[in-house]
C-alpha cells in the first residue's frame, strides 16, 4: 500500500504546511481520501476504498478471477480423483519435511529453482502447491517468476497474462494479477507479458511490496523462478523468500553447475535439493520422483 500511504503523507504534508499544524495522516481524514482518490490509479483507488470501509483484507481475494484452467494430466498429479498416481506420494513427502523444517525456523515464502533450463523445477513448484492445498483450510499461492522463459500456464492450463510482469511495470493490481482455478485454496499468479528487463523490474520494489502485502493470506508462497547459472534473477528473488529448493534431474545435471548454482545461495537459505526424474520402482524413468536431501534446517 506504499503509494497509497505515500500519497495520503503528502497531502497531508501539504495541508500542514498552509495551516502551520501537524496530523498524523490516517484514512480516517473524510477530506483527504477524496484528495487521494482523485490522484491514484483507478485499480488503488479500490483498494484504498475497500480498506476505509471496514472491510477485511481478506475479503479482497474475492476480486481474483475465476478461471477455467485445463491442467496438464501428464504433470499435473493432483487435479485428478487417482490419489496414487506415480510420483504422488513423494510430494507428501515433500510436504512432510517442509513442515518439520518450518518448525526449526519461519518458512512460509519458498522458492524453487535449478541449475539449468528444462530440470523440473515448474513441475515441482506447481504439485508442491498443489499437495499443500491438499490439507484442510491450507491456501496456497504458486507464483511464476520466471519472466524470461515462463512456463507453468502451460502446466496449469491457465492464461499466461495479467500476471507478474504486469503487476512489476503497474499496469495492474494485485489481484487482478492473480487467479482462482477448480482446486480449492490454490491461487496461481502467471509470469504475465514477456518483458526485456527481468532483473531490474525484479528489483524494482514492487515485489518485495506485494509479498509483504498477501503473505497474511497464505499459508505457503511457492516461486518458481529462472534457472541460476544463466541469468541473475534467481539470486534477486531469493532475497525475498525464507528458503530455496533446489531441482536437479536424475542422469543429467552436471555435478559442477550444480555445485555452482548451490553456492550462489547462504547455507542458512538453503533448504535442500529435490532429486527429479530418477527411474520408478520397474525402471520406468519418464515419471518424476522428488525427494529433499542434505537439509539445513
């Protein structure tokens, strides 16, 4: 709400100034919200509204979309009513020792990641949030940071714009940015319009500011973000989340880059590292198996 509160201090500022007296600002002052409203964009003009007529912040959500996504039943393990799906299971698991770290230390914003291109790492923050969603009354917000090369719409079934890029450049607000789909409690924001300048609008403070803004509304934020090694973006957004998982891919990854993308991370904000698409039990290696291992919690 920075823009709002900045505003509504400089209006304020101003009227002290010409009146030789000095009032805290708050939106209880009839005369400068209607100031306000005339100066903010239409979308947090609503907002702001919305918080000055006793409503809670919660309720907010309600403006989400509802969209009609078509998941992807190839990747997608948990939208269907089989609950023993191939890989379904060690996402329990996952989930089970996401929890048990969470007790050692604060861990709700989670971010995954690899080494490299084409890991697993959107299919694994995609079915992490799904699973989490799985327990009664959890929400769960799956955010695709990857603006360079996105890709979870496609997973998801869901549309690929407003979306995060969006929200960074402010041609929306939040929850215009983000969707509803059939899963109850899972909330999805899309990486949005493709951008040039992924780092600086990473950057630019819009995204620290709006996970600070829902992160009261949900029980776990999970963002799937660009791979480490080619691009920077990785490292800009960990600093704004609890903790890193790291994908690597069974028979693929090169031990070094992985080694390299792990040290661009502190132990303390290093989690572990999800083993991707190690063969099943009858050798069949085209389903995803995920584990975390070397915990630092």
């Amino acid at each position: 709400m920075s823009r709002i509160h900045d505003a509504l201090k400089r209006a304020e500022q101003e009227r002290a100034t010409s009146t030789g007296t000095h009032v805290e600002p708050t939106f209880d002052q009839p005369e400068l919200r209607d100031e306000l409203r005339e100066n903010l964009p239409p979308a947090e003009a609503t907002v702001m509204s919305t918080m000055t007529s006793g409503f809670n912040y919660e309720s907010l959500l309600a403006r989400c979309p509802q969209a009609a996504w078509s998941p992807d039943e190839r990747t997608m393990l948990f939208f269907q009513e089989n609950e023993n799906r191939v890989g379904a299971e060690e996402f329990r698991t996952l989930r089970s020792r996401l929890y048990q770290i969470r007790e050692k230390m604060p861990l709700k914003r989670l971010m995954v990641t690899s080494a490299l291109p084409k890991e697993g790492k959107s299919f694994v923050a995609a079915n992490l949030a799904q699973v989490m969603v799985r327990q009664h009354g959890r929400r769960a917000l799956v955010i695709d940071g990857d603006l360079r090369n996105p890709g979870m719409h496609r997973h998801l079934g869901a549309a690929q714009s407003p979306g995060l890029a969006d929200y960074l450049l402010g041609e929306c607000d939040e929850f215009a940015a983000l969707q509803r789909g059939p899963m109850e409690n899972l909330f999805f924001m899309p990486a949005g319009r493709t951008v040039p300048s992924a780092p600086e609008l990473l950057s630019n403070g819009r995204l620290k500011l709006f996970l600070q803004r829902v992160e009261p509304l949900f029980d776990w934020i999970i963002i799937d973000t660009s791979p480490v090694i080619p691009v920077s973006d990785a490292t800009l957004v960990a600093g704004f989340c609890d903790g890193v998982l790291m994908v690597v891919r069974s028979n693929s990854t090169p031990s070094d880059l992985a080694r390299r993308a792990r040290e661009e991370f502190p132990d303390k904000l290093l989690l572990g590292v999800v083993l991707n698409g190690a063969p099943g039990k009858h050798g069949d290696s085209k389903y995803y198996y995920g584990e975390v291992v070397g915990s630092q919690a």
